[in-house]
C-alpha cells in the first residue's frame, strides 16, 4: 500500500511540475505596448461580487508577459483576487533583460533583485506591475489560475475601487510610475486570453 502511496504522490509531483513550469520565450521585446486605459463616461458598468461594491475607475486593456503568477486563498482579499499576475511589456517582456533579473511575489507584492541593472531601474518600474485579478466569472477565474510564467496574456476590464460593508476598501492605482505600497493595479476582469 505504501508504494501506492509513493507512485501516486510521485505521479502528482510530476503533474503539478508539468503544468506549472515556466513558458521558455526567445529574446527580444514580445510585447510593445504599454497597457491602455480610458476614461469612463458617465454611465458606470454595474460590479458586484461577494458583497462587495466595485466602482470601475476607467477602462482598462493590455496585453504582457506573465513574470509572476501567486494564487492567494487566505488574506482578506482572496475571495475577490484570488490571483496576482506580475506582468511586464516594453524591455520587461524580453528574455534577454528578464535572464538578468530575479523576480518573485509575496503578500500581494512583486519584487526584483538584480546583481547588476540590465537596463534603467526606471525602465524595470515603469514597464512591469504587479496586478491584483478579479475575475468576472468563473471562466475566467480558472483559466487565471491556469496562467504560468513565460506566456503572453491579453486582459481586458477595467481599474476599479472595491468598498465592503465593514468599510474596507481596496483601490487600484491608475498610473505606471508608481512603486512601493499602493501601487498595484486592481483589475476587474472580462476578458482573458493566453497569446
């Protein structure tokens, strides 16, 4: 029995290695764009989930390279942003820059060490985010909870502002030149493509 055991925990290792490796890309920039965002007129989408109101704060799209996929099941916000995506665009979507950087994700922050900058530190800050993903249905949900690292992704949805009962709030930056606490993008999903 106990070698059953064995051969199906080996077997789920294996399986969970598998699916959650990381995507090789070639060198160069494989995405150019920076993400867009538009203003909202003055009739506002209708968000809801889990008891939460969602204010969407203008229209948001992009398409980059996954750097950090972290799922969450326990802080506050994991009921509504179960999954946070590192995403980069510009130089931080090139294999070539990315090899020279290390990258992880921790209590809904994205963080980089470099022994050495392969390109300005600005460029590091202003073309890669941390974003906080709450989906819009679960579709989209468990193709999130699919996304690895290494592949292109395109996002369509908006920024939004997110209020409980209880008076907590959680609010998505709306600029690509901040860093540190705050500065994460909080994402209502509507579309999700892996490119």
């Amino acid at each position: 029995m106990w070698r059953w055991i064995f051969i199906a925990l080996l077997a789920l290792g294996a399986w969970h290695f598998w699916t959650t490796r990381e995507v090789a890309q070639p060198a160069g920039i494989l995405v150019a764009a920076a993400p867009a965002q538009l203003q909202i007129g003055e009739v506002r989408p209708r968000l809801s989930k889990a008891g939460y109101r969602i204010t969407a704060l203008q229209r948001f799209s992009l398409a980059a390279r996954v750097l950090g996929a972290e799922r969450y099941r326990f802080d506050r916000g994991a009921e509504l942003a179960p999954v946070d995506l590192a995403l980069g665009w510009g130089p931080m979507s090139d294999t070539a820059v990315l090899e020279q950087i290390d990258i992880s994700q921790s209590n809904r922050f994205y963080l980089w060490r470099v022994a050495q900058l392969p390109i300005p530190r600005h460029d590091i800050e202003a073309n890669s985010a941390n974003m906080h993903m709450i989906p819009a249905d679960t579709i989209i949900e468990d193709t999130l909870k699919g996304v690895r690292v290494g592949q292109v992704v395109r996002i369509s949805g908006y920024l939004v502002e997110v209020a409980g009962a209880d008076g907590w709030r959680w609010r998505s930056s709306l600029t690509r030149d901040d860093t540190g606490n705050g500065a994460c993008e909080l994402v209502w999903v509507e579309s999700l493509q892996v490119l």
